[in-house]
C-alpha cells in the first residue's frame, strides 16, 4: 500500500498571479493550484522517501512509533483549473433539450431550472447526458488523469465513471457527496459558469479546508478531486447558476494492486496520545528529557507557524498541540539552516601525498565542520522566541528521532577551489601539492519540532519578544498564571535573558513595570509586585510608571503592605514636586478608603518635605512659587530662602528664579532687599569664566567658555537696578585673569570677544550721556587688552593669543571705542602687552588700524587730534613689528616652503611701511638690515645679503617715485657701499701675468680660452681632460713660465679603464686673490652705478667718495714675480710639479 499526504496549503482563491503553471502547460496558461504535491521551496517533491534513517520497529520507543504513525504521504485532495484555450469543450447535449453551450448562458440554465428535481438544485442522470465531443473521454484520461495520479499514485491507473451533471442556482442548500462504496474517491468538474458562492469545505480528521471556484468561474473549468472517506459540503450559491460533472474513480478490475485508501489517523492518534501521557509521568525508561523531531517537509520562514504546515506535519502538530495544552508539555517549532563546509584532506610531507587528481573535488577526503548558521523558532501561534540552552548541533540532551540534521538532500551546494594552484608529476600521476585546497560549501534547511514535559528540568529557556509579552499580558484577564503567562512574565521582568537578545526590540521601562504591576494586582501576587518594584527601581520616581498603578497596588493589597515601598519613595525621589503630590494622592486615597492610618502619615510627610527640601531644580521655580503663594509672605522668605541659599545654586537658577518672582501676580510686591539677596545669590555663585562642554569630533569632549551664564547675570543686575553687581562681576574676571586662574583651554579673550559684542548690542549708544555706557568702561579696556596681550602673565605654555582675525579685529575696534579710543592705548604700555606676537599678526592689526582711520576720514568724523593718535598708535606697533623682525631668517635657505630668500623678505617689510604710511620708521628698518645679526661676519653680510638687496632697494623705491639720493635711502646705500669697499675689497694683490700674455697665437685654441679664463678667475684649479696634449702645448707655448709663477700640474686621481682621466692644474693663491679682486671690483662699480652719474655718487658718498673709488676701482701694477722659495708655491702643487714618467699619457 502506497504512503498517503495530507495537503494543507490549498488557496481559499487562486490569484492568477499566485498560479504555479505545470511544465507541459506552461504555453497555454493552463493553471494549477499550488500544493506541496508539486515541487516546493527548496525542490523537495512528494515522491521522495522520507528523510531520516529508519529504525527498527524493535528498537524504536513507544513515542517514536507513535510519531512514525503519522509518516504517511499523498493528498486527500486535489484541485486544478483551466483556461478556455486549454479546456476541452464537451459538446454537451441533453435529452428533451439539446444542445447546452459553454459557457453557460443565464437564459438556458433558467430555462434548465424549470424541471429541477429540488429547490436551486437540479440533478441530471447519466443516461440523458450526451458528449457529442469525440475526444472528451481522452482528454479526462489525459488531462485529468495527471490530477488523479497525484491522489492515488503513480502505481494506479484510476478509472472515472459518470454519476451525474448538477445544476445549482441561487438559494441552493448545502449538500454533501456521498460516493458510493468500493470507490477510490470523486471528481467534481466545474463547467464555465458564472456565479457567487458557494464555497466547498473538505473535512478530514482534525484537517479542514474551504475552496472558492467562484473567481472567474465564467473563463474556468476546475477540477476538484478527493478520496473517498473525506467530507465534501457544497455551499449555497448567492447569485448565477453552476453548472458541475460528478465523476466516480475506481480502481479497474484487472488491476491487481491495493486499493488506495485515506490512512487510519485515529490509531495514530491514539498511540501518540498514551506514549505522551506515559512520558509526562515518567512511566517511559526510554523517553529522554526532550525530543526533537524532524519534520518532512521544507517551509519559508516568512510568517511561518503551525498554519503553515502541509500534509503528515500539519496533521501530526495539530495532535500535539492539544495534547500539549491537556497534558501540559511545551511545544515549539524551529527552522533551521545548517552549513557544511568540505576541505580536501593531505598526508604525510612532500612526497607522499595521497595519490588524487585536484580536478576532482569529489576525489578529496573531507573534514566536515557542521554549523548552524541560523535557528528561528516559534510557538505554535507563530510568535517568535529565543531559545538558549539548547544546542541545534550536538547536545547530550537531544534525541533526533528520526535520523540526523544532514540526512536530506541539501538545499544548495558551492565548490571552490583556493591557493596556489601547483601539481607535481610522478611516474605519471599527478599528485596536488598543499599549496592548494578545494572546498565544498552546502547548505541544509530542516524543520525541527521540539517537545518536552514542562515538569522536565531540560535546561532550555524560552523567551518571547517584549513587544509579543506586552501585547498578551495587557490583555490577559486570567485571575491565576498560566505557564505561558509566567513565561511572558519572566519576559519581561528580565530574568534568564539570552546573551544576544536585541535592545531595540525592547520598549521603555515604564510600560513594562505597569504591566508587571498590572498582572501582579490582577493575581493578588504581592511579592511579584514587590519584586517588580524593587527591580526596575520604581520608587526613585513613581512617576515613570504613573501614581494610579501605585495606588491601585494600595487598595489591593492596603496599607501595611505598601508602607515600606512609599517612605523609601519618598526618601529617595529628588524631584520635590513629586514627593509633594505623591503624598497629598496618597492622603487622598486614605480619605476615600478610611484609612486614619495613612492620613496621618500623609499629613507628617507634608511638613517634613517642605522644611527639607531636596536640591531645586529650575524645572521647580514655578511650582516653588505657587506654593509660596498659597501660604503667607513669610514662608518664601523664612522657610524656602534658606534653605535654597544653602544648596549653592546655579546662577541660571537665581536667573529664572528672580525673573518668575518678578512677573508673579502674587509675589510681585515683595521686597526690593529680598530680590537684591537672590541676585547676589547669583553674582556669588558666578565662577569667573564659567565653562561647558561639547563635543568635537577631532578632540573628543572640550570645554568652551559658557559666556551666555555671564550675560544673563549681567542683564539680571541691570533688569533690577543693582548696575554695582555687574562692576562686582567684571572686577571678579579681571582678579581671576589677572592671576591666571582662567582655564587653559579657555582664556579670557575668548569671552571678552564674546561679552563685548553682546555689551555693545545691548547698551546704549556712545552718543548717549547714560551713566550705563560708562559704567561698563572698565570691562571694556580689560578686554581690549586681553585681546592684544600676546602671552600669558603666568607664562603657560599652552596659553594661545587672540587670532587676529577679521571678525575679531571687528569686535577689537567696538572694544576700543567703547574704552575711550585710541588714546588709552597711547597710554598703556603697548611693547609689553603686543609681545609674543609674531610678525603676521602684527601686520594684520596695523592694516586694520590703517584702514580704521581711512574709514573715520571718509565719513569726516576725524580730527587732527584723533589722527595724530591712531598715526601714533600705527608708528608704535610699527616699530614693534621691526623689533620682531629677525634678520637671522635672512641666512635661511630660500629652498625651504616657509621662507623667502633675504632680499625677498627685506623687499617684504619695505613694503609693508609704504603700505601703512609710516616712512618715518624707514631708516629704522634699514639700519635693522645693515647690522649682521649675530654669528655672521661683516664681510659676509655685506657680501652675500647687503650686496644682493640695494639693487633691489632701487628697483622698488623707484616704483614710489623715489631714488638713492632721498632720505633715508641715501644714507643706507653710502653705509652698503662704503662696508663694501672696505671689508669686501681687501688689499688690492700684486699684479700678475695678464690674459694677453697666456696662450698660443691660434685664437680658436680651446685650451687657451679656458686657461686665459681660469688665469684671471678666483678659482683655486682646473681639470683638462686631454692630459698628453695639454701638458705639452703649455709646454712648448709657456716654456718654464707655469713652474716659475707657482703654477703646478697633478694627474687627476680619478682613473677610467685604469687610466688617469685628465690633468688639474693647480694655480698660487696670490693669483686666485687677483682673480677674486677683479670679480669683487666688478660688483663694486654695479653698486656704484646704482646711485647714478659722478656728481650724484659724490653727494651720496660725500667725503668718502675717493677712497671708495681707491678701493673699488684702482690695482697697483707691479713686474711678474717667481716664488722666491719653495713655500711660496703649494703643497698640492709642490707634490705633483713633476708627473712620474709611468703615470703619462
């Protein structure tokens, strides 16, 4: 006898979206109800053995045989739908009546109605039934037999036998089909006709399953077949007519096979129902604590529950789950999606690997790891759970039933092969060297049912989703705990949560403590209450989860029992107003209840809260004022004052508090002394640069100064006539910068900007002769200081000056004007306060004062004596920018990207003063730049800085209409020259021979050239490459002059391919002085052409003039000279006169 199915999944409607299309029928939109008979979600069909490894019955225990019953395969229905395209047509014809066309026409089936047999319904016997359609019995051989062979296996060849055609019309009873005995089941076939209703309901143990063929009835034909022993009820039709063929299957006669039947379910259920009551009592040895049981088939976890079953596993949970509930045993469903991953397997070391061929995965030994990459379990409603304590994989605990996780079929399979891909070859077989592995990557999709006593200590947890516990606990009614209401329970409360467990899915705290109290109240558990209470820390603020759930907890449970819970509130909730209203609610709830007790309790904490107030808050000043004002004056005053001086508040709340006394209708009128006590309260506890602080991505949490808290002490002061508590404000500022007790991070100029800009919005005009504007001078000057002092007095090497921004330097300038003007700064000390400050910042203030004073003149608002103060001011930070100038940086490499070259800088601050007007500190720049700084020579500074930088001085200047001749350039230029003449040019050197008298006669001889040139140059020596020729050209064109003057030949050390490279020619020094001479003598004359003709050197020069031109222009002639001993001529020179005959070309 072949397994039967049960199938669960039939659709109520088919949605032509939702059809699963055959193969065969794929081209002519033929449509198939979707069932598990066909192949499902992971390929899996029903003609597959059961999964598992089989035991014998023997070995098996009674819950085992009992869950094995249940292992049956097949449908007990089956349904099928055609288009008309693919439909046949049976030319249907009946006797008294002819012809019925399809699809049915209204006017023909009321036509047919009139002869019905019963009411809406009309039954038509065979033997008046005609198919004039020759090939409608093939096409229901064909055709529907595919439908048929799925309800009774392939092994049988059903037959179909014509019992009837029925017509039904609106108003039809419902009626069952009954098919006759000895069949194996019935067809029903739904000819095309339009109508409404008349759904059909299945029915088949604890299964059941409602139809509708309705949708598009007019443009279907549909097939419903089902076995004989299952229920069939029509529906009453609401509108239309259908028109149906009842078919009886039966086996043939000649067909030797058993006839296919329904299975027993009822024995089934039976054996499972005794195994679970003998497991529940320990009556079992062979029962384990758990099962956990596979089932058939495969599903989509998408909204998957108990539901979502199909055939045996539908029927066999729906046993279960109400045994579960009577017996009271646990019951879960979980999805799982194992992986196991396959490596290929090498031994021994090279040399002896096992003999494969590494283009065959297959070939490798594997080394299985078997994983569970994802469980989702739910309870047999769908919900989901976590589950810990449990081990999907391996666990002492577990009994797999029916077989092990990877006995089916997997679900997907990946081959990979990795590494270095090198094959040796030996004796003709290839061996895969370890370098390279293969993998295999497969993928199993099981369905485990979980089942055991809930008496059972299993270790296993089960824990809903909060959201899931919320939901049912809320709308339990239940006056006792079930035991999925306790879990819930333990949900909730937090106990035994698995490590992994999701926050988010976690509502706030207080909507689970009012339904933990909630359920307590309702199940007159009070040490749940208690717990719940303690646990979630409830009395630190009854107001999280609302006073009435407290309340109610009171009248259930009265007032002895809360005692304890409501002083610990009271003694440990901060906020005031709280702790005021909880006890006024609870002397509410004594006087509705009759409880003198707790009256009096009420009345006591009362005063106590009052007299000892815990911290305020700002939150609080309202209701701290109505209080106030619903008893006498002298409460706010004697009692509340007191004690909110002694808290050392913030001034914020002295700000708010005193601004709400103010406007309050009732406490208005108090006294001015009062409100000056509370705002000295403010100015009091005022640090002296209040921080905040924030956080900044780079650096993390800093502090930056909170300037709003001075401003709103400030306003306060000034809002209630106490302007002396501001000067006490800022001369507390002034103190605590002044001894650097300002936060590093914060110095003072960073609120002075800030203060000052808020100050100047808020005061009035200087115009105005209010004493307010003058009142805040001081600060004013602070800050204008504050903003230009460039280091710290207390000399804090991480202190920071004020950026010379343009934003800042803008509130610099309101600073200055409100601090009286420029003139102050005359005043001070301005070196002092500007040092520390670089060049750069020093040039931008200067710009910003220059630009001030053309401002002030384009509007007409200056005055000689204004301008004369401002251009003071200028020249002073002028001459402090000259003394930062460090003319060390003049010897820097220009190479380098943070420096200019020295004329270039020079040029820089030349220019700088014509920019901002002060030529008056011209020569004072210049005579910076004519002194060497320190470590540098005279000769060397005048030579390589003083030397480069006048032609560039007379380039610039003559830009500004200017020459050498003006003041002070003049004077500057005489200095370069005259230092020039006298340190550069030494002691003009004897003469020596002349270019003329050197060389051959041939004027195109190269090494003449280059000799006449080194000759009268101030380089030390020369290299020729040509040794031989060189050597004796100078030898024949000089005879012995060279060894006469000093001059000296030396074979370069340098050798190619073993060889000398070239000959050096070494020359005395006092020819290498006269070639200097002549070089220097050339600059010297450019210097002197800068200042223009002769009479114009002369003015410049001045008395001087001769002697310079002495220096720089004329040489003492003398005859040519031999060394007159042998230290004349240089060691170099002297150890190389003589080449050795060996080493000549």
């Amino acid at each position: 006898m072949k397994d039967w199915e049960i199938n669960n999944n039939l659709p109520v409607t088919v949605p032509e979206s939702e059809v699963a299309t055959s193969e065969s029928d794929s081209e002519e939109e033929d449509e198939l109800d979707i069932t598990l008979a066909q192949s499902d979600v992971y390929g899996k069909t029903d003609s597959e053995e059961k999964p598992g490894t089989k035991k014998d019955s023997e070995s098996m225990s009674p819950l085992q045989k009992a869950l094995e019953l249940f292992n049956f395969k097949g449908l007990f229905m089956q349904t099928q739908r055609y288009t008309m395209s693919r439909a046949s047509n049976p030319c249907l014809e009946i006797d008294g009546i002819g012809s019925i066309g399809l699809p049915l026409s209204p006017i023909v089936a009321a036509s047919l109605m009139s002869i019905k047999s019963s009411p809406a319904i009309l039954n038509i016997s065979v033997d008046k039934i005609r198919f004039q359609n020759p090939d409608w019995d093939a096409w229901i051989r064909k055709e529907v037999g595919l439908v048929c062979s799925e309800l009774a296996g392939q092994n049988v060849k059903p037959s179909y036998r014509l019992r009837n055609l029925t017509l039904e019309s609106t108003g039809s009873v419902v009626h069952r089909l009954e098919p006759p005995l000895g069949t194996v089941g019935t067809l029903v076939m739904y000819l095309p006709s339009l109508f409404d209703g008349g759904q059909m309901e299945c029915r088949h143990g604890v299964q059941s399953k409602t139809i509708d063929f309705s949708p598009e009835s007019q443009l279907r034909t549909s097939i419903f077949v089902a076995y004989s022993g299952v229920q069939i009820i029509h529906g009453s039709i609401t509108s239309g007519y259908r028109l149906s063929l009842t078919y009886d299957i039966f086996q043939p006669e000649d067909d030797t096979h058993s006839i296919p039947c329904l299975p027993d379910t009822q024995a089934a259920a039976v054996a499972l129902e005794q195994a679970m009551e003998d497991w529940s009592e320990g009556e079992s040895e062979d029962e384990p604590e758990l099962v956990a049981y596979f089932l058939q088939r495969q599903y989509c976890i998408k909204g998957f529950n108990a539901k979502s079953l199909a055939g045996s596993d539908a029927i066999l949970v729906a046993y279960l789950m109400r045994l579960a509930e009577r017996l009271d045993f646990q019951l879960y469903i979980a999805q799982l999606v194992l992986f196991q991953s396959s490596y290929g397997k090498y031994e021994g070391y090279e040399g002896d690997y096992s003999a494969i061929d590494p283009r065959r995965i297959e070939d490798l030994e594997p080394e299985d790891q078997l994983t569970a990459l994802d469980v989702h379990a739910v309870d047999v409603h769908g919900v989901p759970v976590k589950v810990s304590g449990f081990n999907f994989r391996d666990d002492d605990t577990v009994q797999y039933l029916n077989g092990e996780i990877n006995d089916v079929p997997p679900s997907s399979r990946k081959y990979e092969t990795f590494g270095d891909e090198q094959i040796r070859v030996d004796e003709s077989e290839l061996y895969l060297d370890s370098e390279e592995r293969s993998s295999s990557a497969t993928a199993y999709n099981r369905t485990i049912l979980l089942l055991w006593p809930t008496s059972h200590n299993t270790g296993i947890e089960i824990r809903y989703s909060y959201e899931h516990a919320l939901r049912t606990l809320q709308a339990s009614n239940s006056i006792s705990p079930s035991t999925r209401e306790n879990i819930l329970i333990d949900t909730l409360s937090g106990e035994g949560r698995m490590r992994g467990w999701n926050e988010k899915e976690k509502p706030k705290d207080p909507e689970v403590i009012r339904v933990l109290c909630k359920c307590a109240c309702q199940w007159s558990d009070l040490d749940m209450l208690l717990t719940t209470l303690e646990a979630h820390h409830v009395a630190a603020n009854l107001a999280s989860i609302g006073l009435d759930t407290c309340l109610a907890a009171y009248r259930t449970f009265g007032w002895n029992a809360m005692k304890d819970f409501f002083e610990q509130a009271i003694q440990v909730d901060v906020s005031n107003p709280r702790r005021l209203e909880h006890v006024l609610r609870l002397g509410e709830a004594a006087r509705e209840t009759d409880d003198p007790e707790l009256e009096a309790w009420s009345r006591t904490q009362q005063e106590a809260i009052l007299t000892s107030l815990n911290r305020i808050s700002i939150a609080e000043v309202d209701w701290l004022l109505g209080l106030a004002a619903s008893r006498n004056a002298g409460f706010l005053r004697d009692i509340v004052y007191p004690q909110l001086q002694s808290q050392e508040l913030e001034p914020a709340f002295w700000v708010h508090f005193v601004r709400r006394l103010k406007d309050h209708p009732v406490l208005e009128q108090l006294s001015s002394d009062f409100v000056e006590s509370c705002v000295l309260q403010g100015v009091n506890n005022l640090p002296a640069f209040p921080t905040r602080k924030v956080r900044n991505d780079a650096r993390g949490e800093i502090q930056e100064p909170a300037t709003s808290s001075i401003m709103e002490v400030l306003e306060l002061c000034e809002d209630t006539g106490n302007l002396d508590l501001c000067v006490r404000v800022l001369d507390k500022m002034k103190q605590a910068a002044q001894s650097g007790e300002f936060p590093v991070e914060c110095p003072p100029w960073k609120y002075n900007l800030e203060l000052t800009r808020l100050l100047d919005a808020s005061l009035p005009p200087l115009e105005d002769s209010s004493t307010d504007a003058h009142d805040f001078q001081p600060f004013f000057k602070e800050a204008v200081l504050s903003i230009l002092i460039g280091q710290s007095e207390r000399e804090e090497p991480s202190f920071f000056p004020c950026p010379f921004s343009e934003e800042n330097l803008s509130i610099l300038a309101i600073a200055v004007k409100r601090a009286g003007g420029l003139s102050f700064l005359n005043e001070a000390n301005i070196k002092m306060f500007l040092s520390g400050r670089d060049i750069r910042a020093l040039k931008t203030l200067i710009r910003h004062l220059v630009a001030e004073l053309q401002l002030t003149h384009s509007r007409g608002c200056s005055s000689s004596e204004s301008d004369y103060t401002t251009l003071s001011l200028v020249n002073a930070i002028v001459r402090q920018t000259i003394d930062v100038f460090d003319t060390s940086n003049l010897y820097i490499s220009a190479t380098k990207e943070t420096h200019s070259s020295a004329v270039d800088q020079m040029i820089s601050m030349l220019r700088f003063c014509f920019e901002v007007k002060t030529r008056s500190e011209l020569q004072y720049l210049l005579l910076r730049f004519v002194a060497p700084p320190p470590g540098i020579s005279i000769p060397h500074h005048v030579s390589t800085v003083l030397g480069p930088f006048l032609p560039a001085l007379q380039k610039y200047i003559a830009t500004q209409g200017l020459s050498l001749e003006d003041s002070p350039f003049a004077r500057c230029s005489a200095s370069i020259i005259k230092a020039f003449a006298t340190t550069v040019m030494r002691q003009t050197p004897a003469d020596v021979i002349g270019d003329t008298s050197i060389g051959c006669a041939d004027s195109e001889c190269g090494d003449c050239a280059i000799l006449r040139e080194f000759f009268s140059s101030d380089d030390r020596m020369v290299t020729l490459a040509r040794v031989a020729k060189v050597r004796k050209h100078l030898e024949s064109e000089l005879g012995a002059l060279p060894q006469s003057w000093g001059i000296t030949f030396q074979l370069d050390p340098t050798r190619v391919g073993g060889r000398p490279y070239g000959l050096q020619i070494f020359k005395p020094d006092h020819m290498t002085m006269a070639g200097l001479w002549s070089k220097n003598s050339e600059r010297g004359k450019a210097l002197l052409a800068l200042l223009g003709d002769e009479p114009a050197q002369r003015r410049i020069l001045g008395s001087d003039y001769n002697e310079v031109i002495a220096q720089i222009c004329e040489r003492r002639t003398s005859s040519k000279r031999a060394p007159d001993t042998e230290t004349d001529v240089d060691p170099p020179a002297k150890r190389a006169r003589a080449l050795p005959a060996s080493e000549s070309p």
